[in-house]
C-alpha cells in the first residue's frame, strides 16, 4: 500500500494567512499540520508518501521534510499545476507508484484516538474502496453518506442542503487499483473540479464501497478553517498536557 496526501488547494477559507504561507505547514500547537495525516499513515504501517503541494510550494515541504530516509520514509513531490480537485493528486502519484493500492488522506484533516482507525487503514485488504464517516453538527458542510443498520450505503451527497444523514465523509480514503479506471472516467462538477464522491459513486453502483464511523473517543477535525485550526491546537496541547504523550511525531510513528 502506498499513500498520497492532497496539500495544495488555495485555502481560501483561511485568509489572509494562506496569502504567504500553505495551510498545510501552518501550526497545530507544536507541529505543522501536514505531520498529523503524515503520522497517520506512517502508523498504519505506509513509508512511501506522495505529497502533493501547490506550485512553488514542494521546496518548502522538501526542506521541513526532506526525503524521509532519515525515519525509513520515502517522500516524493509534486506540484499541482492548477487546482482541479481532490482526485487529481492520483494523477500524480500513479507516476511514481503506477496502478496501485492506494490510501489518499486530506493534508488539513487532524485525527485523534485513533488506534482503531489506523488498524483498520493497516488490516484493509485492498478490495473495492473504503471510507470512513464521522457525526457532526452541519453536515452540509461536508460530503455526507447514508447508510442502514446493516452498514450498507444507500447514498452520497456532495455539501448538500437537505441531507439525508448527520455523518460527513472524512478526508480519508482507502482505494484498490480500479481507482485509476474511474478517475478517467469522472468529468469536472459544475464548479470546474473534479470531485472525489463522483469516483465514491462508482464504487458504491459497483458495490464495492465500504464506510466505518468513527469509534466512540475518536476526535476528528477538519482544519481548514480559523476556528477549527484553533481548536485542533487547543486540543493536541491539552490532550498532550495531560497523557504526556504526543500527537502527529512522525518520528514517533516510524
């Protein structure tokens, strides 16, 4: 399994800041934010990451991370000639990884009291796609899925306005190598972007989708915005403070 991390975007939702610095290397409490799904991935047992930046944003990442020998980590980069949508990083790392396994995690989502999360990234056989889901408090925000008790999925939406379900798609993804078959055959949404639930969908008419929620004292945060980047520091410092142990240290996870 390989994994590849979308870090480019614009972040306009964090402006002025974003004008002169990436989101991704901005703090959460003691770390840039790209150490947290970096740690992810690394704990569920990936050392080869492709990262993803904006253009003239890669030498940045190069000099914080470096190749990512120094912790038994291959580190690859590219630059995202212009933003046209989540899948598009896939596009990207097929060019060194070619058609394979692949976990795509977003660069601002912070994940805690997440054992169980990583077990599950780690003990995935690679068949079909898999997504997890966590219940938040405005959904339209967010892509959302619904699915019955039986934890099969019934549908997904894309920020809608009446959603069918409180439970928003995380920013991260498990696919198997048919992604690259479908990523050629998603178009553009209406807003000039390819969209990640448009290759989601196709898994699910295929019935090879698969969603686990969030077990219970897991912490999730989308951190693009000032708010919750604020709280995501305010909470990896008490959360540190208080267990004494840290979280997003990739040399820890490796």
């Amino acid at each position: 399994m390989k994994g590849v991390i979308a870090a480019a975007g614009t972040g306009t939702r964090l402006y002025p800041m974003t004008l002169s610095v990436s989101k991704h290397l901005m703090p959460v409490y003691n770390k840039p934010l790209i150490y947290y799904p970096i740690t992810n991935l690394i704990a569920s047992g990936i050392n080869e990451i492709c990262i993803i930046t904006n253009k003239d944003e890669s030498k940045l990442y190069k000099q914080l991370l470096g190749t990512g020998a120094q912790i038994g980590c291959k580190f690859e980069f590219f630059e995202q000639t212009k933003p046209i949508g989540i899948p598009d990083v896939l596009n990207y790392s097929v060019q060194v990884y070619g058609k394979k396994p692949i976990t795509l995690i977003l660069g601002d989502n912070v994940f805690s009291g997440n054992d169980t999360l990583v077990n599950s990234m780690r003990e995935h056989n690679v068949i079909g796609a898999k997504i997890f889901a966590n219940m938040v408090e405005d959904p339209t925000r967010f892509g959302v899925v619904n699915f019955n008790k039986k934890m099969e999925i019934r549908s997904l939406e894309e920020k809608p306005s009446n959603p069918k379900s409180n439970y928003a798609i995380i920013g991260l993804y498990i696919f198997d190598e048919i992604v690259y078959e479908y990523l050629d055959q998603i178009s553009p949404s209406k807003r000039g972007e390819l969209e990640i639930i448009d290759i989601l969908k196709k898994y699910m008419e295929n019935s090879k989708l698969s969603v686990e929620i969030l077990k219970r004292g897991s912490v999730w945060f989308d951190a693009g915005t000032p708010e919750s980047l604020l709280r995501a520091g305010q909470f990896v410092e008490t959360y540190e403070k208080q267990s004494g142990t840290m979280l997003g240290c990739i040399e820890e996870a490796a």
